[in-house]
C-alpha cells in the first residue's frame, strides 16, 4: 500500500497475532443524521470538463460523539445518463491516503456503456486532499540523498528511527483527527453519505486499500451494499504488519520480472542480455548512486524508489526503462528526480500522514523495535529489493501518537454478492489475500490473472475482465462460483508494454489503444 507516496500511488504478523474486533451488530453512526448535500461547479478543470458536480459532506469526528467537532469530507459526482439509476457507485483507489475526488469519472471507462446506469461518486477521505482538514506533518520527509535504508550500521539505524520518531511527533499538531483517522471512521462516513443521498443502499468499486475499506464496511452494514467490485484485495488476517513483509518478497519477485523485460528488449535500452546482467547493473548503480548521489538529489534510496513502481504496475515500464538507459549511458539524473518527484510532490506529504494515520491505528503495531529488526533482517537476506525501505516506510507505526484499535473480524456471509480481482503475481497485495477475501464473502466470484504482476489494474482493457465487470454493473451476474480455493474465472493479466523501436513491435492499432487506455487510467488513479 505504499502506492501512496512511492505511486500515487494502491496496498499491510501483528495484526494476525491480535485479537480482533467482532463485527458490529448495529449501526455505529446511527445517532448522526447528516445534511443534505449541497452540490455546485468543481474547481478542478478536468472534472469540469467531465460534467461533474462538487461538494461537501459534513460529519462527526467521532460518531460516538455525534454532536461534537465535524469534519468534512470533499466529493464529486456525475449522475447517471440513462433513463434508469441503479444508485450510486462510490469509488475508492487505495492508499490508504490517496485521493479519490477525480474518480467519479470512472463510469466511463466500463465497457458496453454500463456505468452509465450509476451516479458515480467520487471522494476524498477524511483527513485526505480536498476534504478538512486535510492532515500533514512535514512536507520535506522524502527530500533527497536521504540516509541509506539499508541499516548496515549502528549510526544508520538510529538516524532512521530518530527521522522515523521525528516524523511521529511531528504528526502530533495535527490534534483530535489523528484518533479518528481508522478505516472504522470512514466506513461510518460512507453510511453517512448513503443517508445523505437518501440511498437505501450503495454500490461500490475499490482497488488496493480500498478492498479493505470495502471490506469493512460491507461487514459492518451488509444490507446496504448492493454491488461491490473489490480489485487487489487485501488479506484481512494480515493488517498492517505482517502484510507489510508480505510485500517485500512479492516485490523482489517482480522486480526481476522487470530485470527480465528490460533484457528481452536489450536491443533498445543495452542495459544487460539477461535478467540476471541487468539486476547486476541495477545494484551496482544503486551503490554508486548511494556514495555519489546524482546531481547530488537522487540517491540509492530514491533510485529504490523510482523503480518500486515496476513491482506494482507494467503501466510506467517504458518510462523508467528510459531513465535507466539514460543515467547509465548519458549520465541524465534530471529524467530520474522528474520520476522520483512525481511520486513525492517536494512538500506534499498529506498521503503518507493519513496513510500512517490509518494505518498505525487500525491495528497496534509491534512497538518493540527488536521485533521488527529480526524480521526485516530476515526478510531482507532473501528479498533485497525493497524490504528495508517498506520497513522506514512504516516505522512512524512504532511511535505513533494516537490510540490504535482492533481490525474488524471481516465477515461477508451476509453480502448479496461481490466481484473480486487480482492478478496472481501482484505484489503490493498479494494473491493468498484474494483467495481468503473468497473464503470470506460465500456470494462472490474471484477473476484472477495468472502471471500478472499488474496491481489493481481492472478496466485497463483486457476484455476478459472488463466485459465481466459491466456484465456484473448491467445485471449483477456474477462469473459462476466454482468448488475449491482457487479463483473461479483465468483472465490474461495485462499486457506488458511493447518499447517504441523494438524488433518485435507490434504496430497493430488495438494494442496501441490498449495501452493508451492503460496509461490514461494509470494518471486517473495516481498509479
């Protein structure tokens, strides 16, 4: 779930270890009856343009609490286009901490015009862009030529906790929100929301963090969903921690995908014949990066940064393909920190606040830090790649300054039903997380993509998936369940893109189209 900062991006053993909260019997903002919405222009010009529709929802801090501070929450809409409603379809693109405002126009790219049937709303959660307050802590967090997160030394490891704790304590001016950021909290927002717009039930799609959140609401008032697609599913036994280490070897597994797609197109980029030449050059730059920074900004840690992305998407291939070729061989760095700064926004670091906001209060972190050093270290002998980066990432958990809670017994026997998706090599969550989502929700069909490393990607243009998702949109049929714990659909996984002067370029227009579509979509949720 680091698609926030390192991707926004997407999606988190302690957790396993606790208890966990039942499911709640009734509902927990009952007492609070929201105001009506009131809707006018967006200011933001590709809404806009789209024809949407802006406002505000206004709800509790804390629902136990109705009638004390409020807190408001930014959306977007754009109302169905037929003669027919089938209600409102709110969209969520994970994080948690990424900003879903833009979303609304997402109806539009489900095929066979079956979006159009739904207002599609779009919306910023608490804490999160738009919405207010909106939480940040310091915005110069991922500055540049930051201490090496590999902690080979005593100093290096008490530089990161000292930034990690620094961090932390820095969070605290942001006050009573920070005890109200869980996913709990924004469940209880989308019911208010529902209310709001005098809808008995919802409908919604969430990719990556948003499957979580999906989850928990769908537990904590299942007779309010009506349709649910759940992309990238998050493991509900494994929030935050042990999801964090899962990580960590799924990405090592993809980046060598990545080592062995730039060596197949050799031919373009001359950064090695094999997989195995190229992962060689990749460290070795890694570490001379790590002495020398490029342009004394862009060091080993943003150089892990950068490329992160390949373990998560195929969208931005060719993209940091060009970068790699083009520090290498020309000595470009400028092309390099364009990347690094558009995953981190230099001052902006509202998604990584509500990120560890949610994150570190879900769910009580271990706060021993010999625990997560015996881990990590563990983890990083047989993934290199990103596991210590994942590890200070999340470290702010250990000294975090609000209250956490217990993660939700995520329970959907009582949903209608629900589509999920995954592709079998996603690594931000990874595939044993949609098979227990399966298990979880007896009422839905799971679509899988064999050999996919392509995180939350649905309605990127494999038909195979897309045809499913507005079939299920249209009419609510699901693909048919089968017996046993394995998906119930094959889809291919989307399609790794072909590089402009490639021997074996395709100049078909369809597969042009395809990833045209992909790299839209990849702006539209900040992947």
């Amino acid at each position: 779930m680091k698609r926030i900062v390192a991707a926004v991006a997407a999606a988190g053993l302690a957790a396993g270890l606790m208890a966990a909260a039942p499911a709640a019997s009734a509902d927990p903002g009952a007492q609070f009856t929201p105001a009506p919405i009131a809707w006018g222009p967006c200011t933001s010009a590709s809404l806009k343009a789209a024809g949407a529709e802006c406002g505000f929802l206004e709800v509790p801090m804390d629902y136990a609490h109705p009638g004390g501070a409020k807190v408001s929450v930014a959306l977007s809409r754009i109302k169905h286009k037929t003669a027919q409603s089938q209600g409102i379809m709110l969209v969520n693109p994970g994080g948690p901490g990424g900003s879903g405002l833009g979303l609304s126009v997402l109806g539009k790219y489900v095929p066979n015009h079956a979006g159009d049937n739904y207002d599609w709303i779009g919306f910023d959660p608490r804490g999160v862009g738009s919405s207010k307050p909106s939480i940040s802590c310091d915005g110069n967090y991922f500055s540049y030529n930051r201490p090496a997160y590999v902690p080979t030394t005593p100093q290096l490891e008490k530089t990161w906790l000292a930034r990690s704790k620094g961090y932390a304590d820095a969070c605290r001016k942001n006050g009573a929100i920070l005890d109200h950021l869980k996913t709990t909290d924004v469940a209880q927002d989308m019911d208010s929301l529902r209310k709001a717009l005098g809808e008995k039930q919802i409908n919604y799609y969430g990719f990556s963090y948003g499957t979580y959140l999906g989850q928990v609401y769908s537990t904590l008032y299942p007779k309010n969903v009506r349709r649910m697609v759940l992309d990238g599913n998050v493991d509900p036994r494994k929030v935050w921690y042990q999801a964090n280490l899962d990580q960590d070897v799924a990405f090592d597994k993809n980046i060598k995908i990545y080592f062995d797609w730039l060596a197949k197109y050799d031919d373009v980029y001359h950064l090695g014949k094999t997989g195995d030449a190229v992962e060689k050059l990749w460290y070795d730059t890694q570490r001379k990066l790590a002495k020398k920074p490029a342009g004394g900004v862009i060091g080993g840690d943003e150089w892990t940064d950068i490329f992160l992305q390949a373990g998560y998407y195929v969208f931005g291939w060719v993209d940091m393909a060009k970068a790699f070729d083009g520090y290498v061989h020309k000595g470009d760095w400028q092309t390099l920190k364009a990347l690094y700064d558009d995953s981190n926004p230099p001052g902006n670091d509202n998604g990584f606040a509500v990120y560890l906001g949610v994150q570190c209060t879900d769910v009580q972190w271990p706060t021993d830090w010999n625990r997560w050093r015996i881990d990590n270290w563990l983890t990083y002998f047989k993934a290199p790649f990103e596991t210590w980066g994942n590890a200070w990432f999340n470290a702010p958990c250990v000294y975090w300054p609000a209250k956490a809670g217990k993660p939700v017994d995520i329970d959907g026997s009582k949903v209608a039903g629900a589509l999920l998706i995954s592709e079998e090599l996603d690594a931000a969550t990874p595939y044993t997380g949609s098979l227990e989502v399966r298990k979880r929700f007896p009422n839905s069909s799971l679509i899988s993509a064999p050999g996919g490393t392509t995180h939350a990607g649905s309605l990127s243009g494999v038909s195979c998936v897309d045809d499913k998702i507005a079939d299920y949109l249209a009419t609510g049929t699901l693909p048919k369940r089968l017996p046993g714990n394995h998906s119930d659909v094959q889809c291919s996984p989307v399609p790794p893109p072909v590089p402009d002067g490639a021997a074996a370029q395709k100049s078909d227009s369809s597969a042009k189209a395809a990833q045209e579509k992909q790299s839209t979509l990849a702006q539209l949720l900040h992947f």
